[in-house]
C-alpha cells in the first residue's frame, strides 16, 4: 500500500517530486544469459552505471529492454510486482555489491516481458507500457582489469 502523496511531500518533497516524474522499469540479461536483473529509475542509464556488472562488462545492453511510465511511482509499483511474481526464479547476483537481489534466473524473463506488457502504464488507465529496446549514448565501462567483482556466471 503506498503513502499518500500530500504525505510524501511533508516527509520528503523531493520524493513526492520524483514520484511525479517519468519513470522506467528495465531488464537487464547478463552476458552469460543465466540471468537477468529488473529494476527501475528516473535515469536507468545513470543506474546502470552503478552496477557491479556494468564496471565488468558482463551487462548484455543491446539485449536489454526499458518501458518509460508516466510517473516513476507507478515504474516503482511495476518493479515491485515483477520482483513477488518472479521470486520463484530468483537468482544469486555472485556479490554482495549494489544491486545483489534483483537478479533472476533467463526462464522468468517471458513472465517479466508479459506482465510488463498487461500491466496498466498508470492505475486506472487501459493504455499499457511497451518494452522497447534499450538506447543509449556511446558509454564506456570500466575495463575488466578494474572489475569490483570475482568472476562469477
């Protein structure tokens, strides 16, 4: 059950701001194509960078799909979602950096890829959010020599 907006601003105005904003729910597979992370952000390209995986490589961008919502509450509500309904597929990330628990095993991306297609783009809107091939700028990783993790598949 999510917090009231006027709530929101009165305990965090930026938060209550934010929520207002575009937001995208992503996946991301992993190079070796045993799993595949969902998350969501107000600039997905700028998380991803964050990302162990990203640092080293192992994210499979051009296989990586985005779907852009109107307010990033709602891409928070869909991130969530996906999160319960795959839990059955969960994967272990092999660290214990940022972005460990929201890795799931390759036979739950057709669920992901479906759910995100049914589900409403904002409550009580029948428009539903697409899943789009992921653009973007020319970006640069880390070489693999400065890699934060072990390998791991």
């Amino acid at each position: 059950m999510s917090a009231r907006p006027d709530l929101l601003s009165r305990l965090d105005p930026t938060r209550a701001t934010s929520a207002r904003q575009p937001g995208a729910v992503y996946l991301l597979p992993h190079v070796n194509r045993l799993r595949f992370k969902v998350g969501w952000s107000l600039h997905p390209m700028q998380r991803v960078r964050q990302l162990p995986e990203f640092q080293c490589n192992d994210i499979d961008l051009p296989a990586a799909q985005v779907a852009w919502f109107h307010q990033a509450q709602r891409a928070h509500q869909v991130e969530r979602a996906l999160h319960r309904s795959l839990a059955p597929f969960r994967a272990d990330a092999g660290h214990l950096g940022d972005g460990r628990t929201e890795w799931f095993g390759m036979q739950g991306i057709v669920l992901a890829r479906r759910m995100i297609s049914l589900l409403p783009a904002a409550d009580g809107q029948p428009c539903r959010s697409r899943l789009r091939p992921w653009k973007r700028r020319r970006t640069r990783a880390k070489s693999p020599s400065r890699c934060p993790l072990s390998r791991v598949p």
